[in-house]
C-alpha cells in the first residue's frame, strides 16, 4: 500500500504550480486601476522614467533597465569568479584542502542578504570608489560619457552589481564544481592521452559543461534580479533615466519596491504591483529563453 | 560531500584563524568598532500608581467649552477581564509606542494588552480604513483619499496627535569650524534652493551672507551634494513643507509629500539613503554633503546640526524647548477631530515666535469611535495615560518630544468628547 501512495510526492509539483498562477493572478489583479487608465498610460509608465507622488506621475523605466543592468553586471561576474573558484576546487586544489573549500563557499549562501548590504555600504562601496572608480574615471576621463562620473558617497549601479556578483557566486559555483566533478572519467583520460596540458584538458572541461554552467547562472540570476535589502543598501536609490552610466546611483525595481512600497497611496500601489509584475515577467522570459536553447543543445 | 575528521578540523582551524586576523584587522582601521555598551533601561513602577493616577493641567480646560472644571483628574479604569488591542503605522513612532505599552502593560496588571506593528504610515492608514487594526498611527494626518473613504463609510472617527518630533538638517563641511564659528546658519530658502540645484556652491553669496561676518570667508568653493530620504517617510514630509512654506517656487515645481521628486537628482549631485540611517551615513561619508534626519540619528553619528532660520528672524537648533514652542503655537489652530487635517502638519511648520524650531511634526492616531466597549475603554485608558503622565520626561524616550499641555489637552478633550 505504502508504495501506491508515493504519487502523492508528485502533489508538490501541482502545489508549486498553482502557487506561481496564484501570484500571477494577484500581481495582475492588483495592477488593474493602471489597466483601466488605458493603454496609452500602461505604455507611458513602461518608456518614462519619472516617480514624482506629489502630482502623481509614475515611470518606471528607469527601474527596469536598472535592474537588469544590475543584473547583467552581477551575472558577469559571478562568471568569472565561479568558474574559476569551481577549476580550483576540483582540479588545483590538494585533496586535503577540497572539503573545507567547498564548505567555505557553500557558506557565503548562508549570510543572510542585509548582512551582505551593510558590509557593501560600509566596505565595499567605499573601497569601488576610491580604488576603481576614481581611478578609473580620473585617468581617462573620456569614460565619463560611458560610465557616468562616479557618485561622491559611492552608492552606484556598479557598486550594486559588483555585491550581487559577490553575492550570486556561491549558488553558480557549486553547481559548476558538482558539473565538473560529473564529466565522466573516460573523456578526462582522452584528454590527457591526446597529450594535451593541463590547463587545454581545464578549457576543454569548462566547454563541455556549458549547459551546467547556463543552468547555474540562470539560477544566480533569479536571485540577482530580484534581491532586495542588500541591493537596497548599495544602489543610490535615485530615479536615472541614464541608468547604463554605471556608475551614477540609480534603482532596480526590486529596490524601488522595498523603498516605495510601506508609504504608497493612491495610484502608485497598482504601480508597484504593475513593476512586481514586469520583474516576474523578466525572470518569466529569461527562464524560457534559457530552457529553450538547453532544449535545442541537447536534441542536436 | 565526503568529510574526514582532518578536513573538518583543518576547515574550523581555517575559520577561526580566519576569524581572528578579520577582527583585529577591522578593529584597527576601525572599520568595525568594538560592540558599544548596551544600556538597558528599566522602569520601575511604584504600586500606588496603578489604582490611582492624577495629573493636573491648568489653564487647558478653560479654554474648552466641554467641562466647566478647570483641571482634569482620569483614573484608569480596573479591567478585569482581558483586552487586547490590535494597532499599527508609523515606524518612526514605535519605539517610544513600544516602551508605552509595556509600562501600560504593568500599570493594567497585565489585563490591557497592545500590539502595535511598525508596518509604515501609509501602511498604518490603510489598515485603520480597511478595518484590520483597531487603531493607526501615521506620521501624517489621513490623506484626502483615505479621509473621503472613511467619510463614505459613515462610521464615526477621530484622530489625535500622540507624540512630537523635528527635522534636523546636519552638514558635512570639514573646513567649518564649529567651536569658532557655531553652527552653520541656513533658512529654508536657502535650503530649498539647493536642493532645486539654483545654489551650487558652499561659498554661494547667499549662504555667506547667513553666517556671522568673521566666518563667512571659511566656506569652501565645493559642490553641494544632497543627500535625501529614498523610501517614502515623514521626515520628507515634513522637511519639503518647510521648504514649500518658505520658498514659493519649490511649492510651485516640487510641493510636499512622503517622497517628492528631488531635483537634485537631476543635476548628479543628489544621494537618495534608505531611512534615516542610510542619510546619516551618506552624509558622514560625503565630503561637503547636506541632508536631514531625525536629531536623534545626527546625534548618535557626531554629524553638525545647522541651526536654521524661524519666522521671526531668529536662528534656532532643534531643542525640545525651540520644537515645542512651535507646538504651542500650532495648537491653537487646531480643528475638531473628524474634519480633514491635511494642513495640520502645515501649522506647526514655520510657527512664529522667537524661539520656535521651523520644522516640528507630531504623529497622528486615527480610531473609529464605535470599537466594542472593552476595546474603547482600554483605547481610552491608555492614549489618556500616554497624554497626561505618559508625557512625562520620564517616558518619552530620547529623540521624541512631549507635547506642551495646550496640544495634550486638545487631544484629551477629543478623546473624551467623541468616545463616551
């Protein structure tokens, strides 16, 4: 009998899925007032970047393009610093050193998100300002058209992707260093018997794994685009329609949430909800994008 | 994940090395200072006070056509059955709200007890309107929508001021000497126009000319940088009513409200600071920074407080004693409980008199007058106690301001009148 009742496991997954419309349907519901002003006012509060309550006029632009550049920011460099702490642990690193290594980094998963934001505010952020981009800015300061000059208290879009970089990497590092740890034995052999060095048979592993690695950074991704409190923290907060000048402050729509939402009145709160909604839509649609090409790579 | 004994203590020895290096590093480029001492504050409650309390205001009641009896005396009922009370809004409230409810906890004997969540005022109204709390508190009075909704609902209300507080606008200029010099001077129009971004520099003629002569060649030619409250808060409320009210054409663009759009942000030179503590830090770590912030928080942190401007002339700090003459100015132009209070934020900002600080605020409680009777009785019986004793400087925490007689009173004759 016992084993007749294992398809109730399967419930989780109707759970899960009911839950998603659930939120769905409440996010769209709650944003009606918006969808009743017309379409015209849904375009206007997608293209203009403007968040003024006192005469309640309501762009969100800037928040979107701020969080995924947040976002892109942060996904660049989870890259770089999971790949490479994922080769080390599994490749360089002595066998006696691999264990406490992967607990360390497993542990950056467990700091909570506000603890991260107080130590970007207070260290992190500080120290991008005086060390990169101060730098930066000073020697060429043509970059300024690009990149924005540097904000004097440091709180900058940069800054809020470089944390979430910090951030995110855990999450995409272990699934990596698992991916690593799978590639069957037999190709590793080959590798090496084509007489190849160890750092070719390295770049030769990081290509086979590279849906692992997609997979581990859509993952990282779900949680760059939409944490909160730390990005909060470290982001300036400040309505910047030039949000791709990276290091000017600016908003990701995570952030706006947290900062607008306690105090929202009238109009602005099926606003809110019409930004929670674009930022589920975000993840929706990179979600799909993500699977699908997985989907093709593995049916060639 | 396999663990061997020598991993596992090889990665804890890790950790603590780690661990100690951290700590002394941070400790000596003081990044991390050693845990400040916690003080913990208890009040002791002498037995006498729970049967009787009595508290005399003099010359409030004479001005009320209520009661011909010029002092007013309230026992706090004996309640014997348990009564809780469900309210929430404001956070800038809820410490000292907090604080209240225990000592009322002690004084009822355990029989009243308040939850009050620190859920926002707009948050705090919303949740009066929709009936889930049985009171709100706000750090503005209800909005026209919200006050048009309850109207609509035809259930009798009112709202009252509980608790004082100021704006305090704080500087980071390095070359100012405040030992010399004092406090920098500022008005609202100048303060206003910096943060419309007319005035860019320290060293603007406008700004010199505030300060006394011997002083008013020591501000540097630095940009001004802005530094404001990013999420949604009384204190900007509070602080652009200053601004609109001394300066026409920033109530003209900008106006006053929870948040506004600051223009600033449009010239590069403005710092948006989550609560007050993300402002008190954009400030102290912004070299020729200006912002504003609860004194409490511009105390804590060491930053200047500029003493600014009144309506008589005069350059004034925000001591309890400047922020409660402008209560006692305000509360003359009270207006009876259940009509709309939207410009009653407005009559204590800017007060005249010699001494009063421009920009004073109090936070709002709003109730509906038909609670069930136990409800009403403890709503009575403690926002009586929290107006008479409860305003004594042995309650209110550092960082509030008790309201003078004039305001409680006001505030008691309400409760009195419209809560029977």
């Amino acid at each position: 009998m016992a084993k007749d009742l294992f398809y109730l496991f399967s419930l989780n997954n109707i759970l899960i899925m009911i839950l998603i419309f659930v939120i769905l349907f409440v996010l769209i519901i709650s944003s009606t007032p918006l969808f009743e002003k017309g379409f015209s006012k849904v375009v206007y509060v997608l293209t203009s970047s403007i968040w003024d309550p006192v005469y309640d006029r309501y762009g969100i632009f800037f928040a979107i393009g701020g969080s995924l550049v947040v976002a892109l920011i942060a996904i660049i460099i989870a890259l770089i610093l999971s790949i490479s702490t994922a080769v080390f642990i599994v490749e360089i690193s002595p066998s006696k050193i691999r264990a406490p290594l992967e607990m360390m980094v497993d542990l950056g998963v467990a700091v909570p998100s506000v603890v991260y934001g107080l130590w970007g505010l207070f260290i992190l952020t500080p120290f991008l300002r005086d060390h990169v981009m101060k730098p930066l800015i000073d020697s060429i300061p043509v970059l300024k058209n690009f990149l924005g000059s540097y904000s004097p208290s440091g709180t900058s879009i940069f800054t809020a992707g470089v944390l979430l970089g910090i951030m995110i990497y855990p999450f995409a590092t272990s699934i990596i260093r698992e991916a690593i740890k799978l590639i069957p034995f037999d190709i590793k052999e080959a590798l090496y018997s084509l007489g190849l060095t160890k750092w070719e048979v390295i770049k030769n592993e990081i290509f086979y794994i590279r849906n692992s690695i997609l997979a581990g950074l859509l993952l990282a991704f779900g949680r760059a685009v939409g944490e909160t409190v730390a990005v909060a923290m470290v982001v300036g907060n400040i309505v910047n329609p030039e949000f791709y000048k990276i290091f000017t402050p600016g908003y990701t729509i995570a952030s706006l949430l947290a900062n607008q939402f306690l105090n929202a009145t009238g109009i602005m709160i099926p606003i809110l909800y019409f930004a929670a909604l674009i930022l589920f839509s975000i993840g929706f649609i990179v979600n799909i994008i993500v699977a699908l090409y997985l989907h093709r790579s593995f049916h060639r | 994940m396999q663990i061997d004994k020598t991993s596992l203590t090889l990665f804890i020895v890790i950790l603590i090395i780690v661990g100690v290096i951290a700590y002394y590093v941070g400790a000596s480029s003081g990044g991390i200072s050693a845990p400040s001492k916690v003080e913990t504050i208890t009040i002791s409650i002498p037995t006498t006070i729970t049967t009787l309390i009595t508290y005399t205001y003099t010359g409030v009641m004479t001005t009320s056509a209520m009661s011909a009896t010029p002092s007013f005396t309230y026992t706090i009922p004996q309640f014997t059955t348990q009564v809780t009370l469900n309210g929430g809004g404001s956070s800038f409230v809820n410490p000292q709200m907090q604080s209240w409810i225990s000592v009322f906890k002690d004084l009822t004997k355990g029989m009243v007890i308040i939850n009050y969540q620190s859920i926002g005022s707009g948050a705090g109204q919303k949740s009066f309107l929709e009936g889930s709390l049985d009171f709100g508190a706000s750090d503005i009075p209800l909005t026209k929508d919200n006050y048009e909704k309850v109207k609509a609902s035809g259930r009798g209300f009112i709202q009252f001021p509980v608790i004082g507080g100021s704006v305090a606008v704080v500087y980071n200029i390095p070359e100012w000497d405040n030992q010399r010099c004092g406090p920098l001077r500022l008005s609202g129009e100048v303060v206003a126009k910096i943060y419309l971004g007319e005035i860019e520099y320290w060293d603007d003629p406008e700004i010199r000319s505030l300060q006394t002569p011997e002083c008013q060649n020591i501000l540097p030619h630095q940009k001004i940088i802005g530094a404001h409250r990013s999420d949604g808060s009384g204190t900007t409320a509070l602080f652009t009513m200053w601004l609109s009210k001394t300066y026409s054409k920033w109530n003209q663009t900008v106006g006053y409200g929870l948040v506004v759009n600051w223009p600033i942000d449009q010239t590069g030179r403005g710092v948006g600071g989550k609560g007050n503590e993300g402002v008190t830090a954009a400030v102290k770590s912004t070299k020729y920074s200006i912002g504003y912030v609860e004194p409490a928080y511009a105390v804590k942190e060491g930053l200047p407080i500029a003493a600014l401007r009144n309506k008589d002339g005069n350059f004034v700090l925000p001591t309890n004693e400047n922020v409660i003459e402008a209560f006692k100015r305000g509360a003359k132009e009270l207006p009876p409980p259940d009509q709309y209070w939207g410009d009653v934020p407005l009559s204590f900002i800017y007060q005249d008199g010699p001494k009063a600080y421009p920009i004073a605020g109090v936070v709002f409680v709003f109730v509906y007058t038909d609670l069930p009777k136990d409800k009403r009785d403890a709503f009575k019986a403690f926002f009586i106690w929290v107006l008479t004793e409860g305003q004594s400087s042995r309650y209110v925490l550092s960082g509030y301001i008790p309201l003078p007689p004039e305001l409680a009173g006001k505030a008691i004759e309400y409760i009195n009148t419209y809560m029977k």
